[in-house]
C-alpha cells in the first residue's frame, strides 16, 4: 500500500474509534456470524436479530401492526415494491424522526421506481457489509476503488467524497468510447495505487473483449488487488480472461440498492455465501408463496435485519435463485436477476447496459419499460397514477443512448405484466 492509502486507512478506522467504534463492532460481528455461519452462536445471533426486527416492526409500523400475535415469520405476508410503494408511509416506524433518514432509490432492474429510507444504523451496517465482504475478494479500505457503473442513474459523488473514498467513478456508457478503454487501461499501467475493480460485469467483459483484439493494450495490463462484479451474472469468459490480464479472481456480488449486499461469491467458487448477519433469506415457489424445494429454482425473498427505519419483512427481491447445500450450509447456487433483452441504439450498435435504470430519477412512475420494434423505432411504456408531466424530458434522455435520430411513441399502461417466472421485463427486442 502507499503512504496515501495507509493514511486513509488509519484515518478511517481512528475516526470510527472517535465515535464509539459503531463499524468495528458490526464488522467484527459480521465477520464472526457469516465465518461461522452453522455454529450456534451464529445461529443464535441470526434468531435474535430476526425476533427483534419483527417485535419493531410490529409495535411501531401501521402495515406490521396486522401481525400482531405472530408465532413464527411465516406468519408474516409476502411483499413487493409494488406493495410498499402503495403503502409507503404504512411501512414507516414512528419511532424515527422522517428528516433524521436517509432515502436511497433505485429501479430500473424491475421497471419498477422504489424509494427506501434507512436509518443512521443501517446505513452504518452497510458500510460494515461492504468493508467485510471487499475484503473476501482482497479490497481494503484506501485502496484506489475504479467503480464502474451507470452513473447517469445514481447520484453523483462530490469531489471531496472521491478524493476522501479514494473513488474513480467511471460511467459504464462512456466504455463504448475507444477513448475510454484506452485510458483506463494505460492509467492502470502508470498507477502506483493498490487499484481495485467494482462495477457491472458486462463492463468486465467488454473490457476484456477490447484487450482481445487490442494486443498492444493487453500488454500493458496490471495486476488489482480485487475485482467484484454486481448487478448481471459474471461468466466464465469474464472470469477467465479477468485472471489472464489482470491477474485477478474476480468475484460477483449479489447486491441491491434497497437493502445492501445479500450475498458473495467466495473466490474461485460459483456459488454465493449468504450474508447470514444481515438478512434472512428464503427460497419460496414461483407460484405460491410456500417454500421452494431444496435445487428447484424459487423466489428470492429476504428479510433486512437492520432497517428500522423502515422494515422490509419477507421482501420479494424480484430475482429467483436455486438454495443448495455446500459443505452442510446453505448457499445460493444460482442466481437470475433481471430479464432484459439485447437493444439495440438507432447506428445499430448493441447496448450493453440498462438504459431502464434512467427511472430510478422518476419516483412517480410506478413501472417502465422500452421496446424496441425497428432500427429506428422504441416504444416506451409508463404506469403512473396521474400524467406523467416529464415524459418529453425522459425520452430526450433515452435518446442519449438511443440516438438523436431515435423516434420514440409513448403509451400510457396500467400495469407491465410478469413473465411465468415471476420477473418483469424491461427492455424488449421486437426487431425480426
């Protein structure tokens, strides 16, 4: 590590000692439940946290007060986004000031717009979580972090948050320009930084693909510290040819902007270790809401042990995964998020992203979804209670990505149907 980078791990760790030490001791619990996830300590340690979120959410939410009586969390309903987001003020707890709370949005991997408050503690478990599970894959805090994602959908940090994270935010759109790529990898080369990959691992692929055909830039990679892919499945190309030029296991994450980080892969494994510390998790039938049998596919429901601002018991996430037993605990084998398909901008160059989270900057939109039918034509479906009045604003900013050529119709839809498999689509091909 550099002096730089020792010195923002010290300052780091020293002021959470200032504080109380609040992340030192979630991470060392953290560390200890999930490391020792079938010992009865751990076990234990997950029981009491899930009693004392449901008791919570119980005494001091309008939704949970329905439970009340409860024996077990079966006997607690399933919910979704579409639920909290009719019944938003219901799912908050009166024991929290609301100007006290941080609000964090999200979407476009459902089309479905969803704003989540979390109190001062969950936000501090989270950033535990997240020091814990970096440094499975080798990230330590004050190692330069290059996070790759779509940055147009999120809120953008300051720069004294980049220079204080040691933050190289990178938007995965501008990887299209060879430009770009050429800089990433030759800043790489140059960097005497302890340098570490977060981002998309479609954009890991793409970047991988351009060293394939690029041997001069091939050449010039480095070594990272660590590489985590979230948000799509990472395949065995990319994980291959992470190795092969950066000398790197990378690692997917499976994560959600709502709750936080559900699951990790262990270092050259295919499975994911559950975050046993911070959430319950439960596999339930595609088609009821009893529990999936052990290898079938079901749904991916959690529970969030650590927001009390705003409890989200037995949360359908959306997704669908496979729970399987590993060396006699449970892991996820498979996970399968988002269901999108290939569009296409109107030069004919395939987009690999999802243009879709650009919602997440629409609260009142209930859902969303583009269908490409030609070349040039994009159709762009919205669910929301009263007339969307910044409709023009969000096509001109799909057309972003789309082209400025890019023709784009509207409709007005009461709701986006799912799929058999319980997910909703949000970008279609239509194209023959």
């Amino acid at each position: 590590m550099r002096v730089s980078e020792i010195l923002r791990y010290y300052f780091f760790w020293s002021l959470d000692f200032l504080k109380g030490s609040p992340i030192k001791k979630f991470y060392n619990e953290i560390k200890s439940v999930n490391k020792y996830s079938n010992s009865r300590q751990s076990l234990n340690s997950q029981a009491k946290a899930v009693s004392n979120i449901l008791t919570h959410s119980i005494t001091t939410t309008p939704y949970y007060k329905k439970c009340l009586g409860y024996k077990k969390i079966e006997d607690f309903p399933v919910v979704n986004k579409n639920i909290i987001n009719t019944n938003k003020k219901a799912f908050l707890s009166n024991a929290f000031v609301p100007k006290t709370l941080f609000k964090v949005s999200t979407s476009g991997s459902t089309g479905v717009p969803f704003e989540v408050f979390q109190d001062k503690l969950k936000k501090i478990r989270n950033t535990a979580d997240n020091i814990y599970f970096s440094e499975q894959a080798g990230f330590k805090p004050g190692y330069l972090l290059t996070y790759l994602r779509m940055w147009k959908a999120f809120e953008k940090k300051s720069y004294l948050v980049k220079l204080i994270q040691n933050l190289n935010p990178i938007d995965v759109f501008d990887l299209q320009n060879f430009a770009v790529k050429t800089s990433l990898i030759d800043n790489l080369a140059i960097s005497k930084s302890s340098n570490s990959w977060l981002g998309y691992a479609s954009a890991f692929e793409a970047i991988c693909k351009f060293l394939d055909k690029n041997d001069a830039y091939a050449e010039k990679t480095k070594k990272l510290k660590s590489a985590i892919a979230i948000s799509e499945s990472l395949t065995a190309y990319t994980k291959q040819k992470m190795k092969t030029y950066f000398d790197v296991d990378v690692v997917s994450r499976y994560s959600n902007v709502e709750n936080g980080i559900i699951a990790q892969q262990p270092a050259n494994q295919d499975y994911f270790e559950i975050n046993q510390a911070s959430y319950y998790v439960e596999l339930l039938a595609l088609e009821s809401n009893k529990p999936a049998e052990n290898g079938k596919l079901g749904r991916i429901v959690i529970t969030d042990l650590y927001n009390y601002a705003m409890p989200m018991i037995r949360y359908d996430t959306g997704d669908v995964g496979v729970l399987q037993s590993v060396e006699g605990k449970n892991v996820l084998k498979e996970i399968h998020g988002r269901k999108i398909d290939v569009i296409y901008n109107t030069k004919g160059e395939a987009l690999d992203i999802n243009i879709m989270l650009l919602i997440n900057k629409y609260p009142e939109l209930k859902q969303g979804q583009l269908i490409q039918k030609s070349v040039k034509t994009y159709h762009l479906k919205v669910n929301c209670d009263t007339s969307f009045e910044k409709l023009d604003q969000l096509k001109n900013i799909l057309k972003i990505y789309l082209g400025d050529d890019a023709i784009i119709s509207s409709e007005y839809v009461n709701e986006i149907p799912l799929l058999a498999s319980g997910k909703r689509r949000v970008m279609i091909n239509e194209m023959c």
